[in-house]
C-alpha cells in the first residue's frame, strides 16, 4: 500500500481515506450523535411537540360590559392595553415602576394568583385533566426560557404530563410542555451542542465540528467513486463484457 | 457454507448506504455548516431595524379606551401605540386590526404608500432609498404562512433587504434579506420538505435519516474494527 502511494500523486484515494479515518476518529461520534437526534426529531410528531407558535390567545368575544371604567392612570405611561384576562377586562399598564394589571372596571389592582393562574391555563391550552402541582417560578426555567418574568407552573396529570407556564404579572398564557417535547428537547440538545442553555446553534464548538464534519462527508462523497466497481452493478446494469483494466 | 465475513458485510453495508445517501449527508453538512456560521439574529435581520421611536404617553390627554371600544364593539383588545410618532389605539378584532386616532377619536384608513414607506424608514437601520413598494394581495413564499395583505418595502442593496409593513396600523410584520433567503432553502434542503419547508416529519426525511444512523453506525464499527485489526497485525 504504501509504495503504491509513493509512486502516486499527493491527492490519491488513499489520502483521502487517511482524512475519512482520522475525522470519523475525532469527530464521528458527534456525526453518530447528529444523524440519531435528526432521525428522533424527524419521527416525533411536530404536533405533540408543540411550543413553536406563539401562545393561543385566551380572548373570547363576548361583548364589553357597560360598566367598563377608563384607566385610573394621573401620570405618563410607557404602555397601555384594554385586554381581557380569561373573561375579565383588564388594563396592563407599563410604567417606570414595571407592568401591572388593572381591573377595568374597579380599577384595583389584579394578582395573579394560583387560581387565576389556572383559570388562564386551562382555557388557553384546553387542558381538563387535575392538577398536580402549581409551582411559583421568579425566573424561567429550562422549559420555558423564551419567556422572562415571574411565572406560574401548572403541572397537570395528563397522558404526556404537560406543564404550563403563565405570567404572573400579566397573566397572559406563555408555554405549555409535554414529555414529548421533553425528549425532543433532549435530542436537540444533542443536535445543537449548547448543553447549558439548549439554545444556541451558533457557538465555536459546533462551528469546529460542522467544518470538520464537511470533510467527513466530502471525503467520503469522492470515495464513492473509487470503492465501486462495475460488476457491482451488474443486478441493475444487466452483464457486460471484461473490463478493460 | 462459509462463516459470514464482517468486515465485509460491514463495509459493503457502509458502501451502499452511502450510495443511497450520499448526496443527502453531503447537503446535510453543507447546509449544516452555512446555518452554524451565520449567526440566527443576522438571519433574523435584527441588525436591519431598530425599535420605533417611541416616548411616554399621557393617558389623561387621550380619547378613553372605554369610548374606543364603544365605536369598535367588535374589538378584543386595545393597545395605545404610534403612527409615525401620533398616538393611535390599535383595535384588535377577528380581521386586520383598525386603527383609532388617539387625539381625535376618528377611525383611521388604511395607510398610503407615502405613510408605508416613512413608516418602513423610520425603523430600517441602513440606506433609506427605497427601491420598490408594493401592496401584496398574495404571499410571496418568504413571507410563508402569514397572511396578506401587506405592504413590501424593497431597500437598495446587494443582499435586497425588504421591510413588510401593515397596511392598516403601519407596524413592522417581518424582514428578509438574502442570507435569509439563503437559510430558507439551505433548511429546505436540510429538512427534505421541499413543497412548505416547514414539515419535518415528511417520509423521505425520515428514510433518509434512518439511513444515515445506519451508514454512521456501520462507519463507527468499520472504524473500531480497522483500529483492532492493525494492533493485532503488528503484534
């Protein structure tokens, strides 16, 4: 093999097998671990995994009641909304103090507490199933890291065990997770690298690997053409006569 | 019958799988490799805009929420924003948000062209020239499952950065450059789906995928095998 090479040029099939070798050591487990997590992504139902559209509005259109009283609000504010919190009308305003609610039509201050909490879940998410555990979070959790704020956990005991995240400043319905989002989550993991944060696809080490990986597969392309040979195709190209080598 | 060789097996499986999806894992780690570099947020096209100018309101001046929602019965929910720096209520309602002046009460119409583009430059972070726009009826394919009517901004540069504006309240509905473009079908080709790009559960995907574990796993064994192989040949 070696004197073979010697007398080669430096671009010979060997070479790049010697390059298909040495990244499948370094890196092939990486590539092993991409095509199983895109193979899992690809079966697990988009569906039941949810989470990618934005949170279902929870506003219904039943008509305004007449006793609807303007803001309470002497001074400037940065934000203001008439919305409806499942089905009663609130101000969210936001202002140098942050955001809270405002009872549209008293004009008091709104908590969202556990039961409102719930209230927003089930009718936002359509979820019947009791509740397991209603948990106060001051900041997001894994699950739920697009969202920022205080908010609520609603853990329910359906089939597939989804939590639901609410605001508790606004009360709006953020996120609902289900195990099949869970596994999801995990082999996309394994897909993006980020194994902190679960969230970046755009960090150094992937950037190494994903080059490195394109000589795997490059190398590996052109090999193709140099580990057939044409009797190897005889069960489709019919027979032929010796080759002229 | 002989016993069955495998590191023959092994590598003839590797091989042909290969040939079956060769082509595939090389626009897997092509399309793989762009997606990684290029950062999502310049994908996005964050750095083309910037936040509309804003500044405080002072609710006390302006008409009432209660007496916006008493002309817009039909609305779900109100929201105190602005229109080229006026005050407006923007009614949200089951078809395109309405507008409402927010000094004067009257429901404003849909905005012209000149409003569109001084809305459309007045958040666009680069050269303000304005190479074309258009009021869609039909989604372009960039603009995928959102729904028209919009309007389409076209701003002069090599990589066409095109600013979508509502017709009715003015606000930014979405961005697109070419890199963007360039994502789109790289993750066309990277997810298989090439009618809607977004399904990634389609069959062909899912063969494809299966099939590539099968070429990776049988590439690891061969691997392993070789390593072994060449101890014990020294020894």
């Amino acid at each position: 093999m070696e004197s073979l090479a010697r007398r080669k040029p430096f671009f010979t099939p060997l070479l790049f097998r010697k390059i298909h070798k040495w990244v499948g050591l370094i890196l092939g487990l990486q590539f092993v671990l991409w095509t199983i997590s895109g193979a899992v992504m690809a079966l697990l139902d988009m569906e039941k995994v949810g989470g990618h559209a934005a949170a279902p509005s929870a506003a219904s259109s039943s008509a305004w009641p007449a006793t609807l009283a303007p803001p309470p609000l002497p001074g400037p504010v940065d934000g203001l909304l008439l919305r409806r919190v499942v089905n009663r009308p609130v101000y969210e305003v936001t202002d140098r103090s942050g955001v809270r609610l405002l009872d549209a039509q008293t004009g008091q201050q709104v908590t969202v507490d556990r039961t409102l909490a719930e209230q927003v879940a089930r009718s936002a998410y359509h979820v019947s199933a009791p509740l397991k555990q209603v948990t106060r979070l001051e900041k997001a959790n894994l699950e739920a890291r697009d969202h920022a704020g205080p908010m609520w956990r609603l853990d329910f005991a359906d089939a597939d065990n989804s939590s639901s995240y609410v605001s508790a400043v606004t009360a709006r319905p953020l996120v609902t997770r289900s195990d099949t989002w869970r596994t999801w989550d995990f082999v996309w993991m394994l897909h993006n690298m980020d194994y902190v944060n679960r969230k970046s696809f755009n960090h150094p080490l992937i950037i190494f690997v994903a080059f490195g990986t394109l000589w795997l597969s490059l190398t590996g392309f052109y090999l193709l053409f140099k580990s057939f040979r044409r009797r190897e195709f005889r069960w489709v190209l019919g027979p032929w006569r010796p080759e002229a080598r | 019958m002989t016993a069955i060789r495998w590191p023959l097996l092994v590598r003839r499986t590797h091989k042909w799988l290969a040939l079956f999806v060769g082509i595939q894992v090389v626009l897997w780690t092509v399309t793989g490799f762009y997606m990684v570099t290029v950062h999502i947020d310049y994908i996005h096209g964050d750095h083309l805009v910037r936040p509309a100018p804003g500044g405080a309101f002072s609710p006390s001046n302006l008409v009432k929420p209660t007496e916006v929602v008493a002309s817009v019965p039909e609305a779900t929910e109100l929201r105190l924003q602005r229109l080229l720096g006026k005050p407006v209520w923007r009614a949200e309602t089951s078809k395109m948000p309405v507008l409402i002046d927010a000094q004067t009460g009257t429901k404003l119409a849909p905005l012209t062209q000149a409003q569109v583009e001084a809305a459309a430059r007045s958040v666009y972070t680069g050269d303000p020239t304005i190479v074309s726009t258009k009021l869609l009826t039909e989604a372009p394919l960039e603009m995928q499952t959102r729904k028209p009517p919009y309007w389409q901004v076209e701003f002069a540069g090599w990589n066409r950065p095109t600013l979508y504006i509502s017709p009715t309240t003015g606000e930014l509905i979405s961005r697109r450059h070419a890199l963007w473009r360039v994502f789109d079908v790289a993750w066309m080709l990277h997810i298989m789906d090439y009618d809607e790009r977004s399904n990634v559960n389609n069959p062909l995907l899912r063969v494809a995928t299966w099939s590539a574990v099968a070429m990776a796993l049988s590439g690891a064994w061969l691997l392993f095998w070789s390593i072994r192989w060449r101890k014990k040949k020294k020894a």
